[in-house]
C-alpha cells in the first residue's frame, strides 16, 4: 500500500506534473545547460541528488524546528540557506571527482542554488501536508527524487533536439532562444497529454 | 583560523540580524493573519448555514486527524431544527482542496465554500470562480449586468440540495448554466470544470470521507451525553 | 553618471527577461493574468530595489567569498517581508501567486543584479537599477500575462472578453507561456536586426 503511494507521487511529479514542462520551474538551467547530452546528463544528476537531499533537511527543519518554535515565517530564508550549503557542497565534491564535468557545467553549478525547482520542490512538499502523514520524510524525498527524474528528462529531451537543431536551417530571427522556446511549448503541449491521467 | 572565524562571525551576525528584522514584522502582520482567517470562515459558516444559529463547535480527533465541526440550529414552524458544518480536504489536482460544508439534518448539502486550494489557474482554479454577468466591453462603457458582490462561484453553487445518503455523480456537461439544474438534482450529480474532473472528485471525496467523519463524531456526542440529544 | 540612463536600460536595452535573459521562472508561471502580473512586478520590485539599495550598503564589509549565501539572506529576508505582508493585507493575491511569492527568493535577476551591479556601484544608482530593472520585468510579464489571460480564459483583469467564446486553455497553460515568450523574442531579435 505504502509502496503505491510512493509510485504514485513518483509518476506524478516525473510524468503528470514535470516540474519543467507543466509547472514552469527550473527553467534557467533548462534553457542553459541542455545544448549538449553528455553536460544535460551532468547537470540532471547534480539536481537530482541535491533535491532529494534537499528534501530531506528542509523537511526535518521544518517539522522539528519551525513549528516547534512557532517560526515558520523563517521558512523561506531557512530552505534557501540549507540549499546554498548543499550546492556549494555538491561543487566541491564534483571538482575532486570529475573535474571534466566541473569544466562543462562552469556556472550553472553554483547556479543550481536559484534553480526555482529546487526551491520549489522543498515548499511544495510543505504544502502538499506530508509534514502530517506517517511516512512524511520519505514521501518528501521520493517527490525530490521525481522533481529531479522529471527535471532531468525534460533536459535530455531538450538537449537531444537541442543537437539535432543546430544541424537544422534555421531563420535567423528565430535562432537562440525564440526558436527553443517554442520546441519547450511543443514539449510542454505533449506532456499535457499526461493530464488527467488516473495513477 | 582567521579565514574561518571572522566569515562565521559575520554570517552570524546577518542571520541574527534577519531574524530579528523578520521576527518584528512577523509581530506586525500576525494579528491581521489571524484575523482574515477567522473572517473567513466565518462569513463561509454563515453562507453555508443561512439563518441557522451556531450552538456548538468543536476540534475533535477521528481517525488520527483532526475533524473541526459545528452544529447549527435555528427555528422552524415553531420547531427546532439541526444542521451540521464540518471542515473537508481531500487530494486534488495541486495540493489538498479544504471546503467548509453545511448539511441539514436529512443528509442534503446546505452548502459548500471551498476555503483552501493550488489548483492550476485556468482550470482547477476555476472552482472559485464567479459566473460575471459583466464583459470587460460593458465595464468600460459604463454598462453593469447585475452586482457580481454577491454571486458565489458556480462549482460551489451546484453542491447546495444534493444528498450525501446516495453517491454524487459528475456529469461532464460543461460550465453550469441555469438549464441544467433540474438534471443534476435528479441524478445527484454536479457539472465538472472541463479540462478538471479531478478537482471536483477531490471534492466529492472529501465530501463522502467528512460525512463519515460527521457521524462518528456526532454518535461520540450522542454517547458521551448519556444517551440524551 | 546618468541617472536616467540607469533607470531606462532596464526597460528595453537590458531588459532582464527579453534581452539578459534571466527570472524567466516567474514570467513564465505567473502571467496568467494581468492581475497577477501587477501584483508580482510590485513585489519584485520591492525586493529588488530593497536588495539593491542594501548590498550597495554593505558592499564595503562583506568579505568576498562568502557574499552569496550573505547576498541569499538579504534577498530572503525582503522575500519573507512581502510574503508577510501580502499575507496580512491582500490575502487574494497572496493564494493567487501562491509559492511564486517565496519564490522570489531565487529569482535570477535579483541575485544577478546584487552580483553585477549594486555590488560595484553606489547607493542611488543601484536602487535606480533595481526600479528599472523591475519595471522591465513588469512590462514584459504584463505583456505576456495580456495575451494569455485574453487568449486562455477568455478574460482581462477577471472580466468576460467575448461572451459566450470558448478559450484557449492551452494558453494559460506551460504550452501557452512558451509559445507566447518564443514568438515575443522573435519579435525582438526581427525589431532589432531591421534597426541594426
């Protein structure tokens, strides 16, 4: 039973409500970084472990500190903080491992900390009231798990057509960004097929 | 050392000083806070309970959650009648959709207010919305087709005289209009927003889970006052 | 230094959204409608221009490697401001923005503008930028938010366009939001290669 619901939240969060393609977050790192495969790959990896993560220590924080302490106003200050130390964590281990991917990713790794889908994944955990369910923490994280799946496969999507585009005949006013907007529109259009669908 | 103290020392200090900052302006703004959502409810147990008279309200645990509810009674025909208000929530489509719900003493909805709920404007959302009789045109030409100030959204409207004895159905006729009244209240249905079946299910579901919930905690009333209504 | 100049560069030149190329979470997710777009460019601003003047205050003792997470507490500390007192005060839009009001916090224009400029720069000029900075987002928004909230709801600032059409809804969706910002930079990359 608790496995399903699990599923659920999984498929929800990758599929019905991608966090990229219907919820409109994580765009910034979305547009930047999926022009190639291998670095969309890198990057979905790094966001991954660092919403689950997030997921993880904002939950606890929130259900052990702010409520106890009646300051949930410091949520938003508290969340942000938590992720800045888990993406500056998150560099140092990256630099010592691969230093080639560190290279590829540059800015957009420190970027991760106003990655809106991060921040977002840590508040909508609050507000989808898994802080008064039994299982809270590990649907929170499972949910960080999904945003960061579905974040990721909304990027190699993109970066695979991304490939393809730069071999294509563009006009030129179109090239850039107006023209990969509105392959994410088409993205987004297939995705809304997901809508609706009954888990 | 030097390099880790003094950047802690001043991290330190914006954070405190943050805090006290916010914690001033958390002061300032709570009351209000405080305020708009008693006044909300409050105006939605008066839409939902017309003319009745609040006798008791109660914050009780039923099935490890928490179940608020009211019980109304006013007079009529000389005799007093009950009717019953409790706080619902269910999963939609973007988070818990929260109602205040008013039923009379034979099952049938008084009325809904939907208090709290994310889901996606456009769609789900439109659950609170209002039929305006006014264009954007006629607002500006000076023309007014009827006070929108009280209207109440069409989604919530339609709950009002159903029975919750039988099941509620949704029948996917469109935006309510006034034509499809008497076919909804024979099938005991409601009309879905299109595009948004699964909001109005999440309310139907909360709808069905607060009764239940209702009767638990009225039989517990019923027991614990020995017997005597 | 101009004055002018720096308020105005925010508005077509440097426009964060359309020409930087940053805070495009929000746009795309709040122009929903024109309300929504207002109410979003007012608290933005706030922050921003809070921001800016506060960082270009500080910029003489904030130690160079840790001034982001100093930055971040800054920015999250006006964000929590607004939350709270849209929440007291306006509790409409409060619900109708929902978790874009804290999202503020990681909106890129504002911790890119702290970066860029009122890091480096003096007091008036950075909160000249921040106000021009903010209008620009606005503008752009309330663009976007007109030609959704007419094309998918069929609305304008919650009023019926044409009675009794049915809209769009794949407009006020993500699909619409995308189309709509792809063409608008079409738009401008074919406005600006005719002046060019």
């Amino acid at each position: 039973m608790e496995i399903k619901i699990l599923l659920g939240i999984l498929i929800s969060t990758i599929f019905i409500n991608n966090y990229v393609l219907s919820q409109m977050l994580g765009l910034c790192p979305f547009l930047g970084v999926s022009k190639k495969l291998d670095s969309a790959l890198g990057m979905g990896l790094a966001v991954i472990f660092v919403m689950v993560m997030a997921s993880f220590f904002t939950y606890l924080i929130y259900k052990f500190i702010l409520i106890p302490y009646d300051i949930v106003y410091l949520s938003t200050i508290s969340f942000i903080l938590v992720i800045a130390a888990l993406v500056q964590l998150v560099e140092m281990v990256i630099q010592k491992v691969s230093p080639s991917l560190y290279q590829a990713l540059g800015i957009f790794l420190p970027l991760i900390t106003t990655n809106c889908a991060v921040l977002g994944v840590a508040l909508l955990n609050i507000n989808s009231g898994f802080i008064t369910s039994k299982m809270g923490l590990l649907e929170s994280m499972v949910q960080g798990l999904g945003a960061g799946l579905g974040f990721t496969l909304a990027l190699l999507l993109m970066a695979g057509i991304r490939e393809r585009l730069e071999l294509a005949d563009i006009p030129k006013n179109l090239k850039g960004l107006p023209i990969t907007f509105i392959t994410a529109g088409l993205l987004a259009l297939a995705f809304l097929g997901f809508s609706g669908m009954k888990i | 050392m030097n390099t880790i103290i003094k950047p802690t020392l001043i991290l330190t200090a914006v954070a405190f000083t943050a805090a006290f900052v916010l914690s001033h302006v958390e002061k300032i703004t709570y009351p209000n806070i405080l305020k708009q959502k008693k006044e909300k409810q409050d105006k939605a147990l008066l839409l939902i309970l017309p003319g009745y008279k609040i006798i008791k309200e109660n914050k009780t645990e039923i099935d490890h959650a928490e179940f608020h509810y009211w019980i109304g009674e006013k007079e009529v025909e000389g005799k007093p009648v009950k009717a019953y208000a409790f706080i619902a929530a269910s999963a939609g489509y973007g988070g818990p959709v929260e109602s205040i719900v008013g039923v009379d003493e034979h099952n049938r909805i008084l009325g809904i207010s939907i208090l709290n709920q994310t889901e996606t404007p456009g769609l789900g959302a439109r659950c609170m919305e209002i039929a305006s009789q006014n264009t954007l045109f006629g607002k500006l030409m000076g023309v007014e087709n009827g006070d929108d100030g009280n209207l109440s959204p069409w989604f919530q409207e339609q709950f009002s005289g159903l029975s919750l004895d039988s099941g509620i159905n949704i029948l996917k006729k469109g935006d309510w209009s006034p034509a499809m009244k008497n076919e909804l209240m024979e099938r005991n249905a409601i009309t879905s927003i299109t595009g948004a079946t699964i909001t109005g299910r999440a309310v139907i579901r909360s709808l069905d889970s607060g009764f239940i919930k209702l009767q638990k905690a009225l039989s517990v009333e019923l027991n614990s006052a020995g017997g005597q209504k | 230094m101009n004055y002018w100049s720096e308020f105005k560069k925010g508005i077509w030149a440097k426009n964060p959204i359309l020409v930087i190329g940053i805070g495009m979470c929000p746009t795309l997710a709040v122009s929903t409608s024109v309300s929504n777009a207002f109410w979003m460019t007012l608290a933005t601003t706030f922050v921003l221009t809070g921001s800016n003047l506060i960082v270009s205050l500080v910029k003489g003792f904030v130690p160079d490697h840790i001034r982001m997470p100093i930055f971040i507490s800054i920015i999250a500390t006006f964000v929590t401001v607004v939350e709270l007192m849209l929440n007291a005060f306006q509790p409409g839009v409060f619900k109708a923005l929902g978790i874009f009001i804290p999202l503020i916090v990681v909106n890129c224009i504002i911790l890119g503008r702290a970066e860029e400029f009122a890091s480096k720069n003096g007091i008036i000029t950075s909160m000249l930028d921040g106000l021009g900075m903010g209008l620009g987002f606005g503008l752009t928004l309330s663009a976007l938010a007109f030609v959704r909230e007419s094309l998918g709801a069929n609305k304008l600032f919650g009023l019926t366009l044409i009675p009794g059409m049915q809209p769009s809804t794949a407009m006020i969706l993500a699909p619409g939001a995308f189309f709509t910002l792809g063409l608008m930079l079409w738009g401008m990359n074919v406005i600006n290669s005719r002046k060019g």
